[in-house]
C-alpha cells in the first residue's frame, strides 16, 4: 500500500490530496492512510498535511529503494526486480547467493555496504548514502568465454550514463572509469559455471557519486574521486542509478538479439584511455613495458611488447609515466 500512496502523491505532486480521496481509491480506512503517512515521513518523505485540504509530497529522500527509484523508471526497463538494502556487506556476494534461483535481470542496490570489493580481493570504499552500489545478475545463453566481455559491457553503459554529468569521463581497460587519472567507478563480473555451461553471471558496479575529497581515507585521495568532488554539484543518485540501469538495460538487449559487443566495444576503444599509450603490464613479480595497441572484438587488449604482439585477457596495467 506504501507505493500505490506514494504513487497517488506524485500524481497530484501540485495539488493536495484528501485522505478521503486516497482511502476511497484504495479501499482501505483513513486510519491506514495515516499510518502508512506516518511510516513515509519516519523513512524521510517530506508529507505536508493541511487540514480540509489533504497530504502534499513535499521531498523525497534520496534513497536507491524501489519506492524512490519509480518516479524515473521506465515501463520498457528490462531489470527486476530490484532488491534494496540500507546496509549490505556486498551486494555482489548476496546477489552470487541468490543467483541459482533469481530470476535474470535481478538487480540489488544497497545504500552502503560494510564489506564492498572490488577486483583482486580489493576493499571498495563505500559509505552510506552517499554512492550507487548495485549488481546485476545475468544468465545469458551465451558461450562462457564471452564472459570477460560483459565488464566491457557494462562500462560502456555506466560511461553513457555518466558522461553527460562528467565530459572528459574516460575508460580504463577493463574495469574502470577514470576522470584525470582518478577512479570514479569500478566494475566487478563474477560467474559461476562450468566448462561450457554458464550458470550466472554477477556484474558488479561501483559510482563514488557524492563522496567529498574528507570522505575517502587519506590513502585513496590521490587515486579516488567522486562526481561531486568534480563538478562541484550534489548529484541524485536516483536519477543516475536509473541511467545506468536505463544504459544496460539497451546494451544487454542488443548483445541477446545479435551476439555481438562491438557497440559497447566501440564507446570502450573510443573512450580508452590507454590505446595508443606507453603502459606498464604489472604482474606478480615483474613490470613489464608495453603499447597499448587495440581492444579486439573479444575484449582483449592487444599490446606491443619487446618480445611481439600479446593479448591481455585481464590484468593490471597502468600509463607509464614520462
């Protein structure tokens, strides 16, 4: 009942709403009508209320629950349901939970999370309220080693999604999305499947929205940074959270009806900020230089090193500085 009087508020957002109107609608009493008024402003909703007049939505909290994020969903989003938490320890490792029996498209968004990773076992930064945190869960029929492809999938949506608020926003293969060499977004895909069955696949992405340079610990200031801390504004993230849903939502329809990345894989080459680059390969051990040359239709990234051509299927790499 929650959201159909959430729904009924937004409609007439410029005008009041009886509490006899609404419980007519709805078939309930005007004590419920209340109640559920009540429960809203406790959860942040601003409810003006005059009386012989009715109820007015005033605000509401910018929250990533389904409740808030409806106003600018759209009919034709192929994701969902959408699972919200305020907390979460990771919405990648409740979402790999859940996975077997989710229906595909499944997304969960969490206000914070306590434990967020990010690739190699990574600790990924994430307060409350102030950042997207969400994971998608996919099982496409698709052969497993397109896989790695899906990172580049879903960087070229966030990309599309958030560039409109940051010009100048670039991809760093494979994972990535930096402003000025700062990471504004990462991009975790973790699968479950075998040899040549794929059981699900779990993309999990990461925005610093509306971090401040104080909020990041003072090791991530000068590798991290928010769209915020960039373009000075306090940013929905409501709105960019549906964007970004909005985004994948157009490239994983294309990729299911034509088996092809090239259009996410273009926006990727055309944004990359390493093609043409001096870079450094880091492994265990050992840096290795090389040219980034290409992402290939596979999502590799072909590079020139001194013994020949390579393709990198994943991997740490970084600019070399001159």
């Amino acid at each position: 009942m929650k959201s159909k009087i959430l729904e009924l508020l937004r409609n007439t957002a410029s005008d009041y709403l009886s509490g006899e109107a609404m419980s007519e609608t709805l078939g309930v009493s005007r004590a419920a009508i209340w109640k559920v008024i009540h429960q809203l402003r406790e959860e942040g909703y601003e409810i003006e209320a005059v009386p012989r007049k009715g109820y007015r939505l005033i605000h509401q909290p910018d929250r990533l629950s389904p409740d808030c994020l409806a106003p600018y969903l759209t009919p034709d989003n192929t994701f969902q349901p959408l699972i919200h938490f305020a907390s979460i320890t990771s919405t990648n490792d409740y979402a790999k939970s859940i996975a077997l029996e989710a229906e595909e498209g499944t997304i969960v968004i969490a206000d914070e999370q306590t434990k967020g990773r990010g690739r190699r076992g990574r600790d990924w930064h994430s307060p409350a309220n102030q950042n997207i945190y969400l994971s998608l869960i996919l099982k496409p029929d698709l052969p497993i080693h397109q896989v790695p492809l899906f990172t580049q999938m879903a960087a070229a949506a966030v990309w599309e999604a958030l560039s409109p608020v940051l010009p100048g926003l670039t991809i760093k293969w494979p994972n990535d999305l930096l402003f000025e060499g700062r990471k504004i977004c990462g991009i975790l895909t973790e699968m479950s499947g075998e040899m040549h069955a794929l059981h699900y696949l779990v993309i999990g992405i990461g925005i610093n929205v509306n971090t401040t340079a104080e909020d990041f610990p003072e090791d991530l200031q000068s590798i991290a940074s928010s769209l915020r801390i960039e373009t000075g504004a306090l940013l929905s993230r409501q709105k960019l959270a549906v964007n970004v849903i909005e985004r994948l939502t157009q490239h994983y329809r294309e990729v299911i009806k034509t088996g092809s990345f090239e259009t996410a894989l273009t926006v990727c080459r055309e944004q990359s900020n390493l093609l043409g680059e001096a870079i450094n390969i880091h492994s265990r051990d050992s840096v290795e230089s090389a040219r980034a040359v290409q992402i290939d239709s596979d999502g590799f990234l072909v590079v020139e090193t001194a013994s020949g051509i390579r393709r990198l299927s994943s991997g740490e790499v970084s600019i070399r500085k001159k």
